[in-house]
C-alpha cells in the first residue's frame, strides 16, 4: 500500500436557475486514507443547500472521531427529522471511509455506489441497518489498484427524465458507459466530469434536478518534477541538475533561460515545437531527457488561472484533454497525472523580464498561489528553493 494513493474527484451542476447546490459534499483526509460524504437535500436551492450542508458536516465530524454508524445516524436524525408532509427525509446521504485500502461504505437513500475494477462494474455485499426509520447499507470493499468507487446523487439517476429520458437514466447505463470511458489512467475527476457532462446532456442542458458525483480512486503514485528559472548561483547549475534529474517521475522545465542550461547540462538542442504555441501560449520546446519544456512565467500564469477554474469546476478537465499547447500540457500532468509533484524554483533574476514587470516577488506570489490550488487538487507538493 506504500505506493498507493486514494485520488479523489468531484463534479457538480445545480440545478437550472438556482445560485446554491442542494447537494453537498466533503472529502477529508487524513494520514492513512481519508472520508468522504455526500448529501442531497430535500427540494432545491437555499433550503436544500443548509439542509445537505449539515448533515454532511455533522457525519464527516463524528465518523471521523470514530463514533459508530447509530450515533452518527441518531444524531443527523434528531437535527435533521422526517418531513411530515411528504414523508421523505429531508436529506439523503452516502458516506466512504477509506483506510489502509479497505473502503467502509454507508448508504441511505442516495443511488448505490458503483465499483469499477479492471474497469467493469462490481457487485459488492452490504448489510442493511435499521436505525428508527432509516435503512442504512453498509458495505465493507477491500480496494485493488485502479478500483474506482463513484457516488452519486439522484440528480443523475434522475437525468432527463421527461426530455431525453422517459423514467431518468437507468443504473445499467450508467454503468455501461462508466466501462467506456474507463482507463487504467483515467482520473477520479476526469471521470465524474465525464458523468456529470453526460447528465447535463440528456437534461439538454438545464437540468431539473442537482447533479453530483464524487469518485474515489486507488492509484499508483506518480511523480512529476518541475524545473521552474535557473538556481540563484550560475555555480550550482550542475549539482541542482543532477538533483533534479535524479529524483523519479517525470521532468518538465519552465522558461527559456532554464531550458538553455538544461540542453547544455544534458548536452542535447532545444528544438521549437512548430504549430504548438496559440494567440495566448507560448511555443513549447523539445529536450531530449525532458518530458515537457514551456515558456515560463506567461505559462504559469495562465496555468494558475486555469487551476483555479478546475477547482471550481471539474468539467474543465475535458477542456485540456487532448490539447497540444502548453498551458494544457502542463495541466494534464500536473492535475491528471501527477499524485506527487516537486517543483525546484529558481533564484536567478531573469534580465529579460524587466520590461513585463515580473519581479521575484511577483513570481513567489504566482508560485503560492499555483501551490495552493494544486494543494486543494490533493497532490502532495514540495518546493525547493535553488
């Protein structure tokens, strides 16, 4: 299990014209696996919001301080009680606890899990509970490499439903393109994009309902090193190259000083790429050795900008699949790809950059900022100042 991380990936669209989700979820981690909690309020909009907005935030608290599944259902049930008039409760949820590669799944209410392994779907047992009214199923799954948990709202279930879709999207449909869209690197987020996108569509893009996916996934790490301007001390360029180079993973280098001392270490050109720069990006290079070679602060700039939308929005991840520019390239194996990323940032004041006003406190501020956004993705982020 050393070598295997829980990626977490979330998509959600509210429903059409309201400001506020009336889904809500929390994914928590900790060290050694994490929690994840999913609520669909009843209704819509502001109501729906706080309603799904507490119950996740008082199961995520309890089951995390280890109280067991009745006190944690005993409790949202007194705050949260039955509707009388409808009969329903006022919010449904659904939570996974991972933990050393074994997921505990509780269910109530929301649409079942599904569990893809080797990219097909999976029928696991569960054990049913009754706690006062609610029937809770509790699952316990011993996750395998590449095994994919999606939880769902039943704002996908109930996908088109009077539109494109008589009775809503069917489970096995679901299921069927989940396998499709299935590969062995396919992203957690990528893959609720995916769900998420497919819902809107058959809502022909106003849907009646919430939508919300959260996947979890069992991955290999990956490493992805990235060279950002040259070391402070023009001196230290080999021993700080030969560091960099030395680590796993990938290799990718930022800026056009920086590619220079790197084809000159490795001793290989710096070739433009043709036809790889847009309006916007700037063309990347190629360096034998090096996996990816771009334009630096420019680059940077429009990447932390797209980190930020990807957060707020994982369909955003389909934007770059497939792009060849380097904003997106950058993107793919820093938000897709990447589990660890180390990033070696360099010291050295670029003369050429006078004229745009980039300073080496502008740059530090771009970096944390890019550090954070990538932080809040889940990746585990190391910089070393050279």
């Amino acid at each position: 299990m050393d070598n295997l991380v829980i990626e977490s990936g979330t998509a959600s669209v509210n429903k059409h014209d309201e400001s506020l989700c009336g889904d809500f979820y929390d994914v928590y981690r900790e060290q050694g696996g994490l929690t994840a909690v999913l609520s669909d309020g009843l209704g819509s909009g502001v109501k729906a919001n706080i309603l799904s907005t507490l119950t996740v935030n008082i199961l995520s608290t309890l089951i995390r301080h280890n109280l067991t599944v009745q006190e944690c259902v005993e409790t949202v049930a007194s705050t949260l009680p039955v509707c009388k008039e409808r009969r329903l409760a006022y919010s449904t949820f659904t939570v996974a606890q991972v933990r050393d590669g074994q997921a505990r799944l509780l269910q109530y209410d929301n649409p079942h899990a599904i569990l893809l392994r080797n990219g097909k779907n999976v029928d696991y047992p569960y054990s049913v509970h009754f706690i006062g009214t609610k029937e809770i199923h509790e699952s316990k799954i011993f996750l395998q490499e590449n095994d994919v948990l999606v939880l769902m709202s039943d704002g996908v279930t109930n996908a088109g439903i009077g539109k494109l879709m008589a009775d809503g999207w069917p489970r096995e449909d679901i299921i069927r393109n989940l396998e499709q869209w299935y590969t062995p690197d396919l992203s957690a987020r990528r893959l609720t994009a995916q769900l998420v996108n497919a819902c809107v569509a058959l809502c022909e893009d106003s849907p009646d309902d919430d939508i919300t996916a959260l996947a979890l996934k069992l991955r290999s790490r990956k490493a992805v090193n990235v060279m950002i301007g040259a070391p402070a001390n023009a001196d230290e360029d080999d021993r700080i190259l030969r560091l960099f180079f030395k680590k796993e993973g990938k290799h990718v280098v930022c800026g056009g000083t920086t590619a220079k001392i790197v084809g000159r270490y490795l001793r290989k050109p710096v070739l433009p790429v043709p036809e790889s720069g847009t309006d916007e990006v700037p063309t990347i290079a190629s360096i034998e050795g090096v996996d990816l070679a771009t334009e630096g602060v420019i680059t940077l700039r429009l990447l932390e900008a797209l980190a930020r939308r990807y957060l707020e929005d994982a369909r955003v991840s389909l934007e770059i699949q497939g792009k060849k520019d380097g904003v997106s390239l950058l993107a793919e194996l820093l938000f897709e790809h990447a589990t660890d990323i180390s990033i070696f940032f360099g010291q050295a004041i670029n003369q050429g950059n006078d004229d745009a006003a980039i300073d080496m406190v502008a740059k530090h501020t771009l970096m944390e900022k890019l550090t954070k956004s990538l932080t809040e993705m889940g990746k585990n982020v190391k910089i070393s100042l050279c």
